[in-house]
C-alpha cells in the first residue's frame, strides 16, 4: 500500500491506496506544536481502526506547504511506519512542463499534485480550482503545459478578516442566502463574502477560458468549499475531493515506473 500526505496551511490529509484505489483517508489539523509521537499515534488509531496494519505501508509520499510541521512529520514516519518519505519537489519531480516565461518560479506541490491529476483523469486543456485557505486557480493546455494561474484569499480567510478588523460585525457561519438584500448583519455578510465570492470565481474562470482560448474547457474543483461554490454555478464541472491525493500517487507511479525501465 502507498501512504500519501497532502500537508496543507489548514490541514493535512492522509490517503492509503491499494494501487490506485483510495481505501481511505484522514485529517488532522497543520499543528507545528504537535509532536512526532502525537502523529504516529493518530496513525496507528487509524489504521487499527480499519484493521490495517502499518507494516504494509510500501513508500510514503509528502506534499507540503508548510515547512514548519515537516521534520515531525517526517520523523513520525521513520518511527512509526519504518519508511523515508519521499517529498514532493526534493525527491520526486512533479513532472508538469511551463510555457516559456522569465521567472523560474514553480507551483506549491499541492497544486502541481492536482494538475497532475486533472490532466490523466479528465484530459486537456483543463481548468483547476482548489478551494483552500487560499483560493487557487491554474489552467493547463492542451498539450499539458502549464499556462498559468491565479491566487486569491479563501472566503473564510476574507471573513475573518472582515471579524478581526471591525468592532461590531459578527463572525458567521459560511452559508449561501437566499437573497443579496439581506436584512441583518449576518445575512448580509453572508451575502457579501459567499455570493461575492462565487461571483468572483465565476469571473475568474471566464477570463481563465477566454485566455487559454477555449470556452468549452472542463474546469475540475476540489477543496474544502468546492461542493458550495458548484452547486451555486454552472461553469465547473467536476468535483473531485482526492485530486490532489490522486495527484500525489500518479506522480509516484511514474517515478517508479521510470525507474524500473
């Protein structure tokens, strides 16, 4: 079995696959205070749980973006499952071609790891939305070369934002309202950041598609609030919660696959 970690600015997410089927998966919140003993007993946990046994963990792969929880993370997984983990960007190479550009500047493992994916599960030219802490945005062409992206601030990051600077309005629960005109200061904060934020993506991905020069082109989400933000537009049309977990095992295949030529 592969065991592969998604360590995310929120949370980090561990999958377990029998070949390419996902058997299951975890989260944990990113915690730099948590101890590696910590996270190799919330391993175990799982995998008594489900009547696995750790000794069948192959190799472990790491996507991360947050250095400040690897070396625990890492040495949690030299105790307690026996293996090194291999780390996205330092052991393995995502393997995602750029457009010719000036800057060097590569894409977060995470959304190298859901391109990835993106491209050998729904072909391409492909649209990718990861509804994080950070909203992300990255559009792949036809011949899958990456093309570019954007970045903007999740909608809890934005409320909470709007919570910590002003004195009277309220935190609120993210839900879409029935109306733009709301009537109380929750439901008009809701209007605001939900609808404005689904608003926004929706531009976002017009102008995404006017650039890679297809209308028709499949745009793929995943994420935390992917499920909200489709069910409240008709311009993405795939959710997929384990693209970036898919990601992580397709990029280790073909590693090991050219390996072994």
């Amino acid at each position: 079995m592969l065991l592969v970690i998604d360590v995310g600015n929120t949370n980090m997410e561990f999958g377990l696959y029998r070949g390419a089927e996902l058997i299951g998966s975890f989260r944990l919140m990113t915690d730099a205070n948590r101890t590696s003993d910590e996270l190799g007993l919330w391993l175990c946990q799982y995998f008594q749980r489900f009547g696995l046994e750790l000794g069948q963990v192959e190799d472990v792969v790491i996507g991360s973006v947050a250095p400040q929880v690897m070396h625990t993370l890492s040495r949690a997984i030299r105790t307690y499952v026996g293996k090194r983990p291999l780390v996205l960007d330092e052991d393995l190479d995502p393997g995602l071609p750029y457009v010719e550009c000036d800057s060097d500047e590569r894409l977060g493992p995470d959304r190298a790891a859901a391109d990835i994916a993106a491209i050998a599960k729904y072909g391409a030219p492909v649209i990718v939305l990861d509804f994080g802490t950070a909203t992300t945005l990255d559009a792949v062409s036809r011949e899958g070369v990456y093309l570019g992206g954007c970045i903007t601030a999740g909608v809890r990051v934005s409320i909470d934002g709007l919570f910590q600077k002003t004195a009277l309005l309220p935190r609120v629960e993210l839900v879409k309202p029935d109306t733009v005109l709301g009537l109380t200061a929750v439901g008009q904060i809701q209007a605001g950041a939900v609808l404005g934020y689904i608003g926004a993506i929706e531009y976002l991905i017009r102008k995404a598609r006017e650039e890679v020069g297809d209308p028709q082109v499949k745009v793929v989400a995943t994420g935390g609030l992917s499920r909200m933000v489709a069910e409240n537009t008709d311009l993405i049309d795939v959710i997929d919660p384990q693209l970036v977990l898919d990601g992580l095992r397709i990029i280790y295949e073909r590693a090991r696959s050219t390996e072994n030529r």
